[in-house]
C-alpha cells in the first residue's frame, strides 16, 4: 500500500515479527487510514491537504508495517517571524497512541524528515481526549483515562505546552459531541434531546423553515451570518480558505443555509394567534358556566403563547418593509469524514434569537437526523465550546449544544517537537528582541 509511493523509506525498527518503515505517502493514503480510524477528524484527510496546499507547503508522512500504513499524517508549513519554517500537525496523527514503540518511530523518524526541509519545529495538536466527561464536563468516575497515550508523546519527545483554553487553531481544547449508537430512530433521537429542542424544531417545520445547501460558488449569503455572528461573539473567518474547503471536500462539506419565507412566516403566525384568540374565547364561555382552576390556567397558558407571537410578526414585518422576502435564520458549515460528522462552525442573526425564531436548533437537529440509523456516521462533533468547565462565564454556546445531550469532550492542547535546536534558539533570540518571549 504505501511502499509504492515512498520518497524516503527506511528500515530503522525491528519490532518482534514486523518492520516499521517511515515514509512520505499520498494524501489518497492518509485519507484511507484516517477514515478507517474512529473518531478521526476531517483535518486529516486528503481534502484538508488539497486545500491547505493552495497557501501553504504541505507533507503527508506515514508509518507501514509489513506493507500496511498503521500511521499518518498530513504537516502543514508556514512562516514564523519573517525567517522561520514552523510545521503544524492539527488533530494528528493519525496513529495508535497506545503504541509506545509506534510513537516514538514516528516522530524521531518525522524530525529527520522535517529537518531536510528546513523547519525549526513542529506544532501537533493531537485528537486524544484526555479523560471521559459528561454533559457538565465533570470527569466521571471510572470513565476512560488516556494519560498513558499523552505520556507516550512525551516518550517520543515531544514538550507539553500545556492546556489552553482559547481556540487553538480553530480547535480548541474543549469540545462538545453527541454520540449515536444506540439512536436508531427519530424516536430514539427525540428522546435524548431536551423538550426545548423538540418544541423549536416543531416550530420551525410549522413555519416551513427550509434547508438550502450552497454552492462554493455562492457561498456569500453564509459568510453574511458567519461575518455577523463572529463580529458579535468575536471572531473572524477566512472566506477564501471556506471556499477551498468546499471545493475540495465536495459532496462531503455541506454549506448550509435555515431559510424562511418572509411573507409566509407572518401568515402562519398570524392564523396561530387567530386561533389562540378563538381559543381563549371559547375558554372564556366555558369559565362563565362552570368556573375551575384548570380552565383558569388554560386560558393563562394560552394568554402566555401571543405576546412572544406577535414579537415574531413584528420581526417578519420589519423585514417585509425592508424588502427582505427570504430571511436567512442560521447558517452553518459541515463535514462527513469517516463515521464523524463534524458542525464545524456556523451562526445565527440575533434578531432572530430574541424572538425564537432559532434556525441554528432547526439546522443542527436536521443535520443530527442525518445520522439516525446511519450505516458509517456515529457521531456529531459540535466542535468548540466554552463553560465554567473552561473557566468562562459566557456559557450560551454550551448552553444551546448541551440541550441535544451528549458530553463535553477535553483536549490536551498543543505538544511541540523541536526540529532543529539551533534554529529553535535563533528563533526564541528573535521573538525576545521583538518583545514575543
């Protein structure tokens, strides 16, 4: 499998029966260990590669042993401080972290490659999870623990940078997934998800809300939301680099767009309060005759259901007056990569929060049904996230991906392989003088 493409291939390891030998592979390979590895990301894959190759120097690196690729990686190159290489595996590698031996083959054999290509270091934010979390990101008790996978990177000398929990190259060490075996129906899915979700999406299927799926070549009405969202919750996004992601991912990135006819919206919700008012007038009739607590609570409750109703006819017909007759709700961007379907970012306008109109529940409950009885797709990666577990106050993203169940999910963060130790001093000498550290 791999030996057919090596551009360095060295015996170095006996390991009982088997040969390792390091190698430089396709990313065609990367992607077929990559898929075939649970819980791999989509940053490791050939698309990833492809598209990061437009800006960027690219290396996909592997590990066979007796003709079998068992490690990969795909390396990213970029340029620190005007004349330093640095090297970044993100989410990687793609290799058993059990195996100690495997381990530190492959990054003494990666220092030796990268070395001929003149980088100071490598970054590798490695896809392990740390320990076994829960919805409240509380460790549970007798749950997986994987400090023997990080003491092997630190075997195969890798430095700890420690934890960070600030988005670490669009990652992040916390993240918040939703596991789907044992989902095999819409029931079953329903089920697991907190009523408030169950009710938003009722009323989004009511209003006829749509799922649009976007071309990369008119991705504009996405990185509207997207570009609005992050100016609110302080982020930016690389519009191009979003366009190669599709491009090259294909059918397997879904740009996706919640979408709600204006005009139609205010008639729905214009016949609901109509027959609330009929409601409340029958009730009424009903309270004459034969007056009770349970029909004075009926009609409170369904006093209760207008004003938020007509706040939302208010929004659809400021949006009419300014000739919106679409109203985007949410956006969102997605990835299918082996049994992993990652909500790699997204957002919503907060005009439409205000008033319930949540597109974002709708969009990512319609794509997490995409998932129910999958024969390949087990999991929903909600990607980064922030809690009190994080040490944040502003919990309303967790918030919003916690009342679809699932599990907070810690990463370590970012481990640092030192390439060239002369070069690595050049480099500290020249962030010091530019008051970097």
């Amino acid at each position: 499998m791999c030996a057919s493409h090596l551009f360095v291939c060295a015996l170095t390891i006996m390991n009982g029966m088997s040969d390792l030998h390091f190698c430089e592979i396709t990313p065609e390979e990367l992607d077929a260990l990559s898929c075939e590895t649970p819980y791999s990301s989509f940053i490791q894959s050939a698309a990833m590669a492809r598209a990061q190759s437009r800006g960027r120097q690219t290396f996909c690196f592997g590990v066979a042993e007796e003709g079998k690729l068992v490690a990969a990686a795909l390396v990213v190159c970029h340029c620190e401080r005007k004349f330093f290489k640095v090297a970044h595996i993100n989410q990687g590698p793609v290799i058993d972290l059990e195996r100690k031996d495997l381990v530190v083959f492959f990054f003494s054999q990666l220092r030796e490659a990268l070395a001929k290509r003149g980088v100071t270091y490598c970054l590798i934010t490695p896809n392990v999870e740390v320990v076994l979390r829960d919805l409240d990101g509380e460790i549970v008790a007798g749950g997986f623990d994987h400090a023997d996978q990080l003491a092997n990177l630190k075997a195969a000398g890798l430095e700890y940078l420690g934890p960070d929990n600030s988005l670490i190259n669009g990652v992040g060490r916390w993240m918040f997934v939703k596991d789907f075996q044992g989902i095999t129906s819409q029931k079953d899915f329903f089920k697991s998800v907190d009523r408030s979700v169950r009710r938003q999406y009722r009323t989004a299927e009511e209003l006829r809300v749509q799922i649009v799926e976007l071309s990369s070549e008119n991705m504009e009405p996405f990185f509207d939301v997207l570009n609005h969202t992050g100016e609110r919750r302080g982020f930016e996004t690389r519009d191009d680099f979003l366009i190669a992601l599709k491009e090259e991912f294909g059918d397997q990135c879904h740009v996706l767009l919640a979408q709600l006819n204006v005009q139609e919206g205010i008639e729905i919700l214009e016949a609901e309060i109509h027959q609330l008012n009929t409601e409340i007038a029958r009730v009424k009739k009903q309270c004459e005759k034969q007056d009770s607590d349970g029909l004075r609570r009926r009609l409170e409750v369904l006093a209760e259901q207008i004003p938020p109703t007509e706040d939302r006819v208010r929004v659809l017909r400021d949006l009419l007056t300014d000739g919106v007759e679409i109203a985007n709700l949410a956006a969102g961007i997605f990835f299918e990569h082996g049994n992993e379907y990652t909500h790699f970012m997204g957002g919503t306008y907060e005009k439409f929060m205000h008033v319930n109109l949540n597109g974002n529940n709708f969009l990512a409950t319609s794509q997490m049904l995409r998932l129910v009885g999958s024969e390949n797709l087990e999991r929903y990666n909600f990607y980064g996230t922030f809690g009190k577990f994080s040490g944040s106050e502003d919990e309303g993203v967790y918030r919003f991906k916690r009342r679809f169940g699932g599990r907070v999910m810690e990463q370590p963060g970012n481990y640092r392989l030192v390439v060239s130790p002369l070069r690595m001093k050049a480099f500290a000498c020249v962030g010091r003088l530019a008051g970097k550290g």
